[in-house]
C-alpha cells in the first residue's frame, strides 16, 4: 500500500487506536513525491518490478498470482548498485535493512586510510528513513525522543535516541528538520510500529516510510568539502556541523541536499537525492574527487572509523529493546553514556518516568571507552576487575586497533561502579595464532570517547586540503 | 474555599459523580480531606440515576437493579440514614418459557412449572440445582476477597504485593482439594459446557448461562464465560443472601444517598460541571479545567470517568509514555447491552405466571442455543434478531415511578453492538420493535398496553452516560482486562503513572455493576491505608 499513515481527523474517544493509523502497513513502494503534504493513495498493490515467478493460489475458481513472500524475495538494489557493483574488486556484499550493500570494496585498510586522509563515498540508501509532518509533529517527535526537539532550527540536524516506557534505547538516529512541519527521522532499523503507537493522539501527522524515495550517499574524509566544491557545491562551504543546505548543481540539472552530518567524526556531508539522480552525482563527486584520492568504502572501513568517533551501533553496542527477550539486556540512554541527550527539562516523552527514576537511583551499568594495552583488539572480552579473573565486571562491545590514534581502543558496558573514568579494569583477549588460540589477561584504562576527534571536523569554513 | 481569584484549592477532586466517585469522596472526606466531586450532568449517580422518560414516568435510566452492592459498604457509609430504602429485596429471578412455563431460581433451589406439558425443569435438574449452587457459591465466596483487595503488582520486592499474591493463593488452597480442583477445571471454561454437564432442561440451562453473558461481549460459548459467571457470583457475595435489590426511588436515590452521605462526611458536590481537562504541572496533576475555564487545583484528582476518556482526552497522550497509551488504547471498551424503557398502560402479564409475581426479575433465555444465536449477529455488526432480555416492571414494588395505574417496564438487551454495521440511525424503530416482538410472546397483549418506547443503544448509553464505548463496565470484564491487568498494567492499583492521578471507576478493579468497591479502593489508596 502506498498511503501513508495520516491522523488528520478529530480525536475519536471510542476507538483511537483504529483506524486508519494502525491498519495500514509500511510504505515501501516508491512513489512520487509531492510538495501539498499529502501523498495520494493509489490504491496499487504492492507490485514489485523485481518480484521473481509468482506464487499461485486458487481462490475459488480464478487462479490468482500473488507476489512470494518478503522473506523468498532477493535483497532489494540500491540506486548505486551497478556502480558499486562495477568497483568492488571482493565481491564483498552483506544484507542491510533490505538491501544489498558493500562490505568491503578492495581492502578495508586502503579504505579506512581514505577517510582519514581523503575523501570517500558510503552508499547510505539502505538507512531506514521516516518522513513526520504536520501541525503536531514537532510535538509528536518531541514526545518520541529525549531531546527537546522544540530547539532544533528549520535546517538543522538533531542526534536522537528513543526509548521504551522503561528508558530502555529502542533506536538511534538523526532527526532532519526541513521545514517548518516537516521532519525527516532516519533510524537504523525499521520501526513504524513503535513510531505509530507513538501517534496516538496527535491529531494532524503524517508518518511515512520514504526509504526508497531517497537516495543517499555519506561523503566522509578531509578532503570531502574541496571535492564538493569542486563538483559544483557553490557556498557548501557556509554549511556548519549539523546544517542542511540545497544546492543546485547546474551540470547535471540536479537539486541536491547537503546535510554536513556522518558516521566517522570527521569533515564530512551526508548527499541526499532523488533516486533517479543517484548514478550522475556518483560519476560527478567521483571525477571531482579524482585528484583527491576520492574512493568508495565498504561497512568494515566504516566500522573502524566509527570506533574512533565512539559512536554506538544499534545490535553490537546495544541491542533495541524492541528486540531483547531476557530482562536486562536492554540498555538505558544514562547507561551508554547519552544523558546529554535526555533533557528532563523538556515537556514529557516516553520513558521519561523510567529515566528521572535510575537518575535518582544511579545507573548499575554504564558504556565506557577503554584503552587496552598492547595491539590485540579486544574484540568481544570479557571485562574483570582484577588480573586473576575473579570478579568479571563486563564485557567489550566493539573493539579495534586505531591505526590514526596508534592505540588499541574499545568501547565496553561495565558494571558500576568499575566504569569510573581512570579506572583499572582486565581484559580477557582470546588470539588465534595459526590454529593455536593463546589468552592474554590485559589491563585497559577507562578513558573518554570520542578518541579520535580533530578539529576539522568542525571547522567553517572547512580545511581546503 | 473559594480563593479571591476565582480559582479555587481542594486536597482531592474526584472528576465524575457516578456512584464510584461518590463512594470514593464519601471515604476521602472521612479520611480528612477536602474534596469537590464535580459531574457533567445536572443530577449525580452517572449510571445509576433515575430519569423521567416520558411525562410521569421514570425508570433507572441504565443500571435497574442492585445486587453487589456489600451490606457492609451500605452500613459503613450509613445510606439508609442518608435515605436510601428498598422497594424490594431478595427479588426472583424467572426464566419465561413462550409456552408458559417457567423456572423460579432462588439461591438454594428451584421453583418449576406445575404442568408437566410445559417447559420447566426435570425432576433431575430440580436434584442438581442445589449441589450446583452450593459448588458456585464456595467458589464465589473464595473469590470475593480478591473483590475487595487492592491488586497487588507483579514483579516488585513489596511486602505487600507479595503478601496480597500469597492471599490470593491461601483462599484458593482453603477451598479444599475439591472444590480447588474444579476452580481450575471451570474458570476458563465456556458456560455452555458447564450447564450441559449440569443440567437438561434448556430453560434452566438459558437461565443460568444468562447471568454468564450478562452485559459482556461474550456469548455462553465464547471462552472465558465462567469467569464472568463466577465474578457475577463473587461480587453478589457478602449481600446477605439477598441479591437483587430495588431501591425506593430507583437507582437515582442510592446515587443522591450516596451524595448525602459524602456531603455528610465534608465533600462538596457540583452537578453540571464538566470537566475538559486534567491539568498537569511539573509532570504532576494539578487540578482540572472545566468547560467553563474554571479551574481548580487540587492535590490529588481521581478519576471517575472511564480510563480511555480520562488518559486519552482528560489527560493527553502527551503526558503518558507511548506503550501505556497503546495499551489504554487497546482495552475493549464497547457496549454490546442496550436498554429498553417501556411506558405502559398497565400491568403487563407474562403467561403462566400469577399476578402477585410480577415484582420479579425475568428472563427470556429460553436455551443456550437461544442465547448463542443472538449473540451470532453481534459478531457481524448485527443486532439480535431474537434478543435474550432481562425484564423489570419496577413499578409493581415502587409504584412512585409512575402516575396511578400506569407501570413501566425496564428490559436490558442482549446484544446489540456499539457500531451497527449499517448505522443506528434507520434501525432503532426496527430492533425496538424486534424487543417488542419478543416480549409479546411471553406477555401477550403488551404491544397495545405501550404508550412510549424508549430505546438506548450502546452509542445512546456512551453519550447520554459519557461512558467511552458505552460498556456498562466501562472497559469488557475478562480474564485479560481484570485484577492486576485492570484497566491496564501500570494502573491496576488505582494510582496512574502520573503522580497525582488516581482512577477510581468501573474501568478498575473490580469493574461496574453499582458495587462502589472501585470507589473505595481508590480512596485507600489515596488514603495511603493500604499496607
């Protein structure tokens, strides 16, 4: 179906829960966007062009043909597809949100050392984006989220997480401010069940699911902004962290917005565009981009960087209580170290009671940078308080050695009170060497993320390197 | 206490007359504390009102009757000092056969039709009755305390959850290996298959699974309907064996007693003041803002309005975390039970029946297959084609309701959906007529004693009542919507999620059905009297 989901009418006290917000099922097929607010409902079926032979099922006497089901269907094809497809030497694709994307296009280290010393392009389509307008829906997203997203200026972009009644983090992500009404939240994870029941009761929203209407392309690295500007960019160099600029690119009679915003905590933009116009801007920024070492990455490269950056990923920092099953394994924002993102100042929002609550009480648990000793990462240790491993306090979320900081970094959950920053913890680093796994009891220091953070990132205009 | 601002100061408002927010005013101002009790209406009692529905005759315009109500409340708040008196207790209830047969229930045995040709009960039954009761009863009279408890939460380190989880159990396990057995056997069981192993004669089968169904959306086969049936019996319990009673008056004068009696104790009480929202400060209710622009702040407010209402369009979503108000959303809250008013010309007869039985409680249920298929329709949006009916002529016992030699008869209707699939609009006069129709058969002559019918759907009750759904329980009574998940987990001990607001109505444990237990729960909640 491609009508979205609209609470346009009066409160209805006998049934506000029914329709039409919660029938309807996410939008997915690409449709036209239009600028009234309101998307026409076509009433099309959820036809797919790449949909494989059909599924027969008699119903009465006709023979109907119906589409197989989502899990039988291939990985959908971002818009650059043909040409990451065209680049990757490994042949390296993995499943995200739906699509097929890259891992890794040539070598992960040639890759991360683009992103500290060039510039590069991340295929972003896959994340999972909500359009949210209407006269409540900065209401609505201020109810959501624990940010007070009264502040956020029209052109401005906001890191958010949200949470469950208990404060537990059902997601992270970026809330996109385009117009006075208009709202664009991007998420990890698709979650319009949660982002409706949220809905009841504003009157007069729009919660759209418009993945595939946007093309997107992260453009990450010191050299990014000269590129840009090279491509055509006139002015993107005003745009300030977090702002949000449309710019024209005349060449190509191309509208293209520009969000200064990323994953890698460095100098960097997020490309935001029709899908139809994706394979163009990708030849332009790559010409552009020729003599500045401009080259595409894959997830791994990312990964590191986002190390560095200390940024949180959904299911390996913490995973969504929207899917924890065992009491506990779910993760409040004061636990991973986000409280300056939770304003208790702001008007209620979900989860607030829960988190005024453990803020009182003190968090039991809480994500932490560490500072291993030695190069080995210390991918998934578990954490002791003491060299002989009798008392184990936690465990290592994601790790890796920093090749730019030369220190061997990890972000880790640690159990109060051991995550007192300087503190001492052990961790325990299973190696395999050739078959032979060794055990390394190694001492890491609790320290302040983010570890890597030059002042590039943040200067404006930005370095013409 | 009126402040120089025109704004003005109670430790407690209780938002909404009924007879639940009377009884919880009548405790809090007992307990010390200033109280306003503010309704919409121009008269008390919400549900439990009387109104004249025609010149010169007046009927209890929903609930007609009384039978949970404990002794204990009744002489605790003293209401018979502050005026209430029954026209009738220990009223029969008989099940009417179209043939002129009948069967009397009484709590320890049956009366059946004398002639053998009509539709009674067999000698067999006449033996099964009284074990049956007696099985029912024990099982009732165990559940009644979790009647009156507070439900205690579930996963929590308080003494006193644990504790009130332990007595639970205790009264269950004093039941005896026996009767413990068979709690479990029937309580998810239908009532259809309960009264089949019980009984043959489908008059008495229709009886019995009548009171399993009454003002619920179930019929006797949908699952879950000895629950009902045993909550019925539980809340009857503790009513010295005298479990329909009729005040003097109709249920109106047990509202304004109830009022008389909250006053006495320092509340004050405002008709026709309707609240238009719960105000909230700091993250904690404040006070309320009536439709007027009036407000007033208060300490605590209670809610006597149904939980939709209250957390929905009182409050706002907006002061409530999204998973709770998902939740409030979900509660089954429409009415499937209608009112029908009859304005009459005299005293009606239902056949075979002697003159002086009039003062009776009826029933048309002639079988659990009767039953059943008039609760097939509701399913599809339908009213019942051949409804099953609980009749009073209220006027026989109080003959104040209406001029001299005039009656009225009082008739709640199973089943007629909230949501008619085809709109109420063009089908009342039909499905009136379908309740007229059915009552003729078994009181020949009825039609042409009327002089005005009055009819009310569930949409009618919603909006005269101002109850969401127009569920006389303000949210369905199930396994699922009950005790500690009553309304919905987070607010089942009366106390909502946000500071300052209490619930005290039918949408709380233990539900409606003028028992005023709600009511005073809440107050000894607010009270801080529970342990």
């Amino acid at each position: 179906m491609r009508n979205p989901h609209i609470n346009d009418g009066g409160f209805e006290p006998t049934s506000p829960a029914a329709e039409p917000q919660n029938t309807a099922v996410a939008s997915s097929a690409v449709a036209s966007p239009t600028q009234d607010g309101v998307r026409p409902f076509t009433g099309a079926g959820n036809t797919s062009a790449v949909a494989p032979a059909g599924v027969h099922v008699a119903m009465g006497a006709a023979l109907v043909s119906c589409p197989p089901p989502h899990y039988l269907q291939p990985l959908l094809k971002t818009p650059f597809h043909n040409r990451a497809r065209a680049l990757s030497q490994r042949d390296s694709f993995i499943a995200w949100a739906g699509y097929t994307t890259v891992d890794v296009f040539t070598n992960v280290e040639h890759e991360y050392f683009a992103i500290r010393n060039a510039t590069t392009l991340y295929d972003l389509t896959p994340m999972v984006k909500y359009r949210i307008a209407g006269p409540s829906a900065q209401a609505y997203l201020n109810h959501l989220v624990t940010r007070d997203i009264s502040k956020l200026k029209v052109g401005r972009v906001a890191y958010c997480v949200w949470c469950n009644d208990a404060g537990h983090l059902i997601d992270d992500g970026t809330v996109f401010r385009l117009g006075e009404d208009e709202y664009r939240l991007c998420t990890a994870e698709r979650q319009l069940d949660w982002l409706l029941s949220s809905a009841i009761g504003f009157n007069r929203l729009i919660v759209e699911e418009v993945t595939e209407q946007i093309a997107a392309l992260a453009m990450q690295g010191p050299t990014s902004y000269a590129v840009l500007a090279a491509a055509g960019l006139v002015g993107v160099e005003r745009l300030k962290p977090f702002e949000i600029g449309t710019f024209e690119l005349g060449s190509l009679e191309v509208s293209l917005m520009v969000s200064r915003t990323g994953f890698t905590g460095d100098l960097g933009y997020e490309l935001w565009m029709n899908p139809a116009h994706a394979e163009r801007v990708w030849d332009l920024l790559m010409a552009a981009g020729h003599t500045r070492g401009i080259r595409p990455i894959g997830s791994q490269a990312l990964n590191i960087a986002r190390i560095e950056a200390g940024f949180l990923q959904p299911n390996v920092d913490f995973v969504s209580s929207a899917h924890t099953v065992m009491m506990g394994r779910d993760r409040s924002p004061l636990q991973l170290g986000l409280e300056w993102l939770v304003d208790f100042d702001k008007p209620y929002f979900t989860g607030r009671r829960a988190l005024v609550e453990e803020k009182r009480r003190g968090s039991t648990r809480r994500l932490v940078g560490l500072d291993v000793e030695g190069n080995k990462p210390a991918h998934n240790a578990l954490l002791y308080a003491d060299r002989a491993g009798r008392k184990e306090i936690g465990s290592v979320t994601s790790a890796t050695w920093s090749p730019t900081c030369k220190r061997n970094i990890a972000l880790a959950m640690i159990d109060a009170p051991h995550f007192a920053m300087g503190g001492t913890v052990w961790a325990d680093i299973y190696l395999n060497r050739e078959l032979v796994w060794e055990r390394r009891m190694v001492r890491a220091r609790v320290v302040e993320r983010p570890f890597f953070a030059p002042d590039r990132r943040k200067a404006t205009p930005p370095g013409n390197y | 206490m009126v402040a120089a601002s025109g704004s003005s100061r109670y430790d407690c408002v209780v938002v909404g007359g009924g007879h639940n927010g009377l009884v919880c005013a009548a405790y809090l101002a007992r307990g010390g504390r200033s109280v306003l009790v503010l309704e919409a209406a121009d008269e008390v009692g919400g549900a439990a009102v009387t109104r004249e529905f025609t010149p010169g005759f007046r009927v209890s315009a929903c609930a007609h009757l009384m039978h949970s109500m404990s002794d204990a409340m009744i002489r605790d708040l003293r209401l018979e000092d502050h005026g209430l008196k029954f026209s009738a207790r220990q009223m029969p209830t008989v099940a009417l056969s179209a043939d002129g047969g009948s069967v009397s229930l009484a709590p320890a045995s049956i009366l059946t039709s004398a002639s053998p040709l009509k539709s009674g009960a067999t000698v067999d039954d006449a033996a099964a009755y009284p074990r049956y009761a007696a099985l029912l009863n024990r099982l009732g009279l165990a559940l009644r305390p979790m009647l009156d408890a507070v439900p205690p939460r579930l996963g929590t380190d308080a003494w006193a959850d644990k504790r009130a989880l332990l007595q639970l159990g205790w009264q269950i396990r004093r039941l005896g290996r026996q009767d413990m057995r068979e709690l479990l056997r029937i309580g998810g069981m239908n009532v259809y298959d309960l009264l089949k192993e019980h009984f043959e004669s489908p008059l008495l089968q229709g009886a019995l699974g009548f009171d399993a169904v009454l003002g619920s959306n179930f019929g006797p086969r949908s699952p879950g309907s000895v629950f009902t049936l045993l909550y019925r019996l539980a809340s009857s319990q503790d009513t010295s064996g005298a479990p329909l009673s009729q005040p003097q008056g109709g249920l109106g004068a047990l509202s304004r007693s109830l009022a008389a009696a909250a006053v006495a104790a320092g509340a004050e009480v405002r008709t026709n003041a309707a609240v238009q929202r719960i105000t909230v400060h700091n993250h904690r209710a404040s006070g309320v803002q009536l439709t007027s622009g009036e407000t007033i702040t208060a300490n605590t407010v209670i809610s006597n309005v149904d939980p939709q209402a209250t957390f929905l369009r009182l409050l706002g979503p907006e002061y409530l975390d999204a998973g709770f108000t998902r939740r409030v959303s979900h509660l089954r809250t429409r009415g499937l039970t209608a009112k029908l008013h009859l304005a009459l010309d005299g005293l009606p007869r239902f056949t075979g029946l002697p003159m002086e039985a009039s003062g009776g409680r009826f029933l048309i249920a002639p079988s659990l297959d009767y039953l059943e298929r008039a609760f097939n329709h509701s399913k599809y949006g339908e009213f019942s084609t051949a409804p099953a009916l609980e009749i009073t002529v209220p006027t026989v016992n109080d003959p104040t309701l209406a001029p001299a030699g005039k009656h009225v008869l009082s008739a709640v209707v199973q089943y007629a959906p909230h949501t008619l699939k085809t709109g109420w609009e063009n089908r009342r006069q039909q499905f009136t007529d379908i309740i007229v129709d059915t009552i003729e058969h078994y009181s020949p002559g009825l039609s042409k004693s009327i002089l005005l019918a009055q009819l009310l759907t569930p949409a009618d009750i919603e909006r005269e009542f101002r109850i969401t759904g127009g569920h006389w329980h303000h949210a369905e009574l199930a396994l699922d919507q009950f005790f500690m998940m009553r309304p919905v987990p987070g607010a089942a001990q009366y106390q909502t999620p946000v500071d300052g607001l209490y619930l005290c109505g039918a949408g709380c444990h233990p539900g409606g059905g003028v028992m005023g237990t709600a009511g005073r729960n809440a107050a000894r909640q607010v009270l801080g009297q529970v342990a």
